[in-house]
C-alpha cells in the first residue's frame, strides 16, 4: 500500500525567500512521485516528477525536488519566493514501472502564501 | 486549443436534480478520470476509463455514472443531487508515468 503526507498544511513565506513544501511516502515498490500545484480556480498542473534517474528533478517556475530513499521524501524547494507562487501544492506518488500505475496517491495538499 | 476542456464550468441547482458534466481532452491520451475536490482542496479519484475501459471505480455512490462514448469523451451524470454533491469536480486525462494533464474544473452547488 502506498500513502503520501505533506507536513503542514499552510505554509508561509516572504517575497524572496525559501520556499520549503515537505512530502513524504511509503511505498512496497519503487515509486514515482510528483508535485503538482493548482492556482487559485484553476485545475492542476505539473510541476515536476520523479521516475528513474537522477534523483535531483528540476520543474517549471524554478522549482525543483530531491528524491532521498532512505528518508522516504521528496521535499520541493525553491529558492527566492515569487508572489506569483502563491497557491496549493499537491505531492502524489503511484507504483511506477513494476504496479498498477494509473492510480495516483495524493497528499492533503500544501496551501503557500507568499507575503510582500 | 484547450488540452482537456470540461463544460459546464459552474453548476448551480436544486437537490433532487440530475446533471451532467462533459469532458473532452485533443492530447490523444488513452486514460481519463474523474476527480472531486472539496472545499477543504481534498483530492478524490472517483473513475478512471482506459480506452472506454473502466479501470478505476471508487467508492463513489451509484447516483454518479460515467459514460465514455469514446477515448477521447468522459462524461459524469448525477443522479437526485445531495447537499454533499457539492465540490468542484476535475475530469483529466493521462499519459505514461501517471502524468496527468486536468481540465480547470467545474464547480456544482447543489442548494
């Protein structure tokens, strides 16, 4: 069985900063894992996603996300806020190559503001 | 060209009422869902249809039906709405590796 967590659900920065969205996973079997983000009365959209490879992924918007096995996460960061990120961040993770990958797990979402 | 279009975007209506939502995606994709999104932004995958092929059926009361005349159609029909119908519901279509392209949703109220 899978699960995702995304560690607060409201996260706030000024203009400029870090940005830090946490996500963690479990899962029995070699994972995919994504970030999307949907702002305000829009649908979702890709940001960036993992599959094989290089474990550091880089996304649209200066967005980028680490794989770490052995701590289970995918935490997405960027490095200087923009207002314009200002939105809900969602973490997914699904089976990958080796499971039934059209069901995609999803986190509660992470809420960002981004403060002048 | 909108990639995944869904119609109508806002939905307002009487309890007990039937509707529908259409969705249509031009990407070529052969899998397509449902999603629902309540006020709290919480995700629920209600269908999935591969190839007019259901796939995924949630556990998503019998008044929601989906009908995919074809790959590229998904439609979701709601029988004798309820308050809790109320959400803002996603169709999106799907490529390998579960990327998944949403349409901008369509908002029901159901009063």
């Amino acid at each position: 069985a899978q699960s995702v967590t995304q560690l607060g659900s409201h996260v706030s920065v000024s203009e400029g900063a870090l940005v830090l969205l946490r996500c963690n996973y479990s899962s029995s079997v070699p994972p995919y894992l994504f970030w999307y983000v949907q702002y305000p009365n829009q649908g979702l959209q890709l940001l960036l996603k993992y599959t094989t490879g290089a474990t550091l992924v880089k996304g649209i918007n200066g967005f980028e996300a680490e794989f770490k096995k052995s701590e289970t996460s995918f935490h997405l960061t960027k490095p200087s806020a923009h207002m314009s990120d200002a939105a809900e961040y969602f973490c997914a993770v699904s089976p990958g190559a080796t499971g039934n990958n059209r069901k995609l797990i999803w986190g509660l979402g992470t809420s960002l503001a981004v403060n002048p | 060209d909108t990639a995944v279009s869904q119609t109508p975007k806002y939905l307002v209506t009487q309890m007990g009422n039937d509707k529908s939502i259409k969705c249509e995606q031009n990407l070529g994709h052969d899998t397509m869902y449902w999603y629902k999104q309540d006020s709290k932004k919480f995700l629920k995958i209600m269908f999935s249809y591969n190839n007019k092929e259901l796939i995924i059926n949630e556990t998503v009361p019998n008044r929601f039906s989906p009908k995919s005349p074809d790959k590229a159609h998904l439609n979701l029909h709601i029988n004798s709405l309820e308050l809790g119908d109320s959400a803002v519901y996603f169709c999106a279509s799907g490529s390998g590796a579960n990327v998944l392209t949403f349409g901008a949703g369509s908002r029901l109220t159901v009063l």
